[in-house]
C-alpha cells in the first residue's frame, strides 16, 4: 500500500491543511471523504482502510478550523470549505474525484458538487439535508456558536453523544462512543464557532442535486435523530437513479456505528459499473 499521510497543504489564504492521501494513483477516480461536525479526518478511517485495501486512493483533510488544520475564527462558509477541497485537488494534481461527506461533511460535498460540477466524478451523502436552514435553524445555529465560545466543547459532546450515535451504540460501543466524543472534545471553539455560523447560512442545494449527472450514493443510518430515513428519502426522489442504502443498526454516524454495512454500499457503489 502507498501511504502518503499527516501532509500539510497551505491554502489559497495561507490557511494549512492537514490531510491524509493513501492507495494507489492512478487509475480510478480517487475518493475524497469530508468529516462532519465537529469532527475531523480519524472517522473516517474504518472507510480508508477499507477503500484501500479495495484499490481505491482515498483523500482525508481536517476542514479548516478542526483537527490539525489551521483553527480559523469569524465565520467559514460552505464555499470556503469547498474551494479547500478544489485547491487541494488541484494541489495534488487531481482532475475529477469521487467527493463524499457525512451530515455537514455531505452538505459541503454538495456545495462542492454545485459550486465546482466539473471536478465531481460521483457524489456519497450520507446522513445529510439538501435544504436551506430556516430562520430559526440560523439562530440555533449562532447561538451554538456562541455557547461554544463562552463554555468550550465538553458540555455539547455530553449533551449531543446519543443524537450522534443512536443510543443503544453508545452503550453497546463503548470504544465507538469513546472516539466520537474524543473528536467532539478535542475540537477548537472557534473553528467550530466559526463553520456553525458558515452553516447558517448555507445555500438550498435542492436545484443543483436534482440536475446531477453524476452517480449518486446515499446512505443513512436507520436510527438517525439529526436527519431521519424520510429525508433521505426525500433526498433520493430528487436525484435521478440515485441509489439509496438504509444501514440498520445505526444513528448519525452508521459508518462508525456499522462500518462494515457502510463500507459494502461505498465499495459496492464505487465498484459497480
């Protein structure tokens, strides 16, 4: 296996990125996997793993203000995070790859479908919402970011653990929960603060989904809070031939919670004709 990880990139604006770049060039369409909130690049390494040991090159970046990269106060728009993943592409001399991402990391992969189509060879939105935040959504949003300011990370992680796990996995998957709150615990106020209010005030990607011609993947856990199996349902009658997988035992984060299950449909869908 060749493994090029931990590498740093510097960004249009001086922002550095850490990312991980493993499997082989060339070939097929790389994968690039984008994190949630507020997470970073580690969960996804059951997924990596299994891509690579299945042929693929896999691409994971902490998102400016999380993990390694660069904490960056202020407010990180969706197009921000988006043209990180272009320039990085373009950085490693990278045309078109497969872009996916779970809960925000699938919003800001479809922010990367609408904002840069000609660099999206197929599309993998799991546990994820197309549509626009209302208005209350945008005050929730900001009051978040500012609670996460004045308190810090900890109570949030407590409070928030079995809406991003189902309930029963935190408890049967002591390991599992243990690493999701070590992410959530571990990451910057501020860079959380700052994507919280970029999130706010994301764009509707209703329209640019449903005019895709890309191969469209999307994956929900059968227990998830956040996000339930009727949006993505609703999600998949908007995108021609989409392809829909329902992960049964699983919350928010089905490919932590059920990786095996998630990596068939990701490695079933990349591999089909």
């Amino acid at each position: 296996m060749n493994t090029r990880a931990g590498r740093e990139f510097a960004a249009a604006d001086g922002v550095t990125l850490v990312y991980d770049d493993s499997g082989p060039s060339g070939g097929l369409p790389p994968v690039v996997l984008v994190h949630g909130h507020p997470f970073n690049r580690s969960m996804w390494r059951p997924q990596a793993a299994a891509l690579v040991a299945a042929g693929h090159r896999v691409i994971t970046a902490d998102l400016r203000g999380y993990g390694d990269s660069d904490v960056v106060p202020g407010r990180t728009l969706f197009l921000d995070f988006a043209d990180d993943i272009a320039a990085l592409l373009d950085h490693l001399g990278i045309g078109q790859a497969v872009v996916g991402g779970l809960s925000m990391g699938g919003q800001i992969a479809m922010e990367f479908h609408r904002s840069h189509p000609d660099r999206v060879a197929a599309l993998v939105l799991a546990d994820t919402s197309p549509v626009a935040e209302t208005e209350d959504g945008k005050a929730f949003r900001n009051r978040l970011a500012d609670r996460l300011l004045a308190e810090g990370m900890d109570g949030y992680a407590r409070e928030v653990i079995d809406r991003m796990m189902a309930p029963y996995n935190v408890t049967a998957l002591p390991d599992v929960a243990a690493q999701v709150l070590e992410m959530m615990r571990t990451t910057a106020p501020e860079g959380a603060a700052a994507a919280l209010r970029g999130r706010a005030e994301r764009a509707d990607y209703r329209e640019s989904l449903a005019g895709a011609v890309v191969p469209v993947l999307i994956v929900v856990g059968a227990d998830d809070g956040y996000t339930p199996v009727a949006d993505a349902q609703a999600m998949h009658g908007l995108i021609p031939d989409a392809e829909l997988v329902v992960v049964e035992g699983a919350g928010h984060m089905p490919n932590l919670e059920r990786p095996e299950a998630f990596n068939d449909a990701l490695i079933g869908f990349l591999d089909s004709p």
